[in-house]
C-alpha cells in the first residue's frame, strides 16, 4: 500500500486528490468549512456530489452557478472545471465517484434533494472504510447511493450563464446588484443590440427569457443571504424584490413553502444528526 492510501485509510484526509485514484467506486470526504471559502476552479477525475448538511454551497462553473441550500447536494461530473464557495459555517459530505461508475448518473451539473433515506446512507458511507468489500454490506451501502442518486429529484436552483460577452457582461452586473431593475431594452442598447436580438439570444443560450432569468437570480441570491442567517426582510429588500411579500410568494412558489419554514426544517434535520455529522478530526478552518 502507498504512503497516500495508507494516509487517507489510517485518518480521512481532507484533500480531495487524496480520494482520486482509491481503488473503489465511491469514497466519502467529510469536513466542516467556515464561512466565504473559496476553492478556486478545479477539476477532479471523479464525478462528485457535495452534499451540505448545515450551511450553503455556490457551486459555479463556466456554464452557470448553482446554489445548493441545507440539505441539498450538486452533482458534478468527471472533469467539469468548477469552483466552490461557502455561506455560512458549511458542514459537507463529498461523496466520489469513479468515472466507470457514473454511466447513468446526469452528464451535467445540478441539485437534486437529499432524501431522508440518501442523508443517512451519506452519513454511513463516511463510517465505513475506503478499503471496504465491494460485495460486503458496506459495499451495498455505496451501490444504494448511487441508486438515490439516479432516482434524486432535480431541484431549480441552477442560474445559466449567457456565453455571448454582452449578455454576460450585463448579467454580470445584475449578479452583483441585484436590486437593478433596468428594462432589457436599456441594458442591451449600449452594446448596439435590439431588444428582440437580444429576447432571441438571450432564450436560445440560456433556455430562459430575460425576466425569468432575472427573477432566478434574485431568488438564488436571496438563498445564499438566507443560509447566512440574515432576516428576510432585508434578504427581500437587498435581492431586489419590492416587498417581503413579494419575496415570499415567489419563494413558495419555486419551493412549495415559506423561507422561514424552509430553513426552520432544514435546520432540524441538521441538528437531528448531532455531532455524528462531521467527524471532529475533519474540521478545518
């Protein structure tokens, strides 16, 4: 056994090219991360779903950026360049995945929901040893997630990026002031484009219309305030939207209940896992 196996086998590292090249299908890294770290865009061999149990994740790569709220996870395929950001104190389970194993897994990007049933089989995987028997019970356990996986609801916490420059440059700038609510019209004209060109473009590379894009934006911004602790007043206010009622409706819409609600049961299911959650000697800072 190499000096890295025998590493990551004796205490669980928490470098994930430590995970890359183990000799088994899936391998879990567990480790706690405070707030507003940034990874800086990576690839990694294996495909990944980094799952936060408490806190939230913006997941971005050179497509869009994904949030992924308390008790969520994204998936990530082989290879896809990708950087990470965290709200708030993130508790995060990483599970990888060899790229022969993810034949039926998506070939992009997204959240899914993390059922009750995948939560506790994330949390069992990070018990079991990265040498484990394929054809034991622990192995069973690995093929199960990846059977959740597969059957995992997609979730709409995406935000596609434009790749024309001009669109994106005018996202970019809603991005970091979201409570802008200049008309289509007036954002495009000093790039010399129509509002119908950029009606048409704006469809054909995002799958979304400019409105709805917008509204999407907001509403990922604001979770990423929410997961962070703030009120939701003033998370309504700051992400552009006219009034907490406003911000509500629309959140109940795209989520089935009220950001109160949806954090309030979050944060139950977190601390229902106790300190079992992360492993003590996982945690950085």
């Amino acid at each position: 056994m190499d000096a890295t196996r025998e590493k990551v086998m004796g205490q669980r590292s928490i470098n994930p090219d430590d995970y890359q090249d183990l000799p088994r299908p899936l391998a879990v890294m567990a480790k706690d991360i405070g707030h507003g770290h940034t990874t800086g865009w990576h690839t990694h061999k294996r495909g990944q779903l980094v799952f936060a149990a408490s806190g939230a994740i913006v997941v971005r790569t050179r497509a869009g950026t994904w949030v992924i709220p308390p008790q969520r996870a994204v998936w990530v395929p082989p290879v896809v360049e990708h950087e990470t950001r965290t709200v708030g104190a993130v508790a995060m389970r990483t599970i990888y995945v060899q790229a022969n194993a993810v034949a039926r897994l998506p070939r992009h990007c997204c959240v899914v929901n993390v059922t009750p049933l995948l939560r506790e089989l994330i949390l069992r995987a990070a018990e079991i040893s990265l040498d484990y028997d394929v054809r034991g019970p622990e192995g069973r356990v690995m093929r199960m997630i990846l059977d959740e996986i597969k059957a995992a609801r997609a979730l709409p916490l995406h935000l596609p990026m434009p790749s024309d420059k001009r669109l994106a440059e005018f996202c970019a700038a809603i991005l970091k002031e979201p409570t802008r609510h200049e008309p289509l019209a007036k954002l495009v004209k000093p790039h010399g484009m129509s509002k119908r060109t950029a009606e048409r473009l704006f469809v054909k590379e995002t799958a979304m219309t400019f409105s709805r894009w917008r509204q999407q934006a907001r509403l990922l911004t604001a979770l990423t305030q929410l997961a962070a602790g703030h009120p939701v007043k003033r998370v309504a206010l700051e992400s552009g939207y006219s009034s907490q009622s406003a911000f509500t409706a629309v959140f109940k819409q795209t989520f089935g209940t009220t950001p109160a609600k949806y954090f309030l049961a979050s944060s139950a299911i977190a601390r229902s896992a106790g300190d079992e959650a992360i492993p003590r000697r996982s945690r950085v800072h």
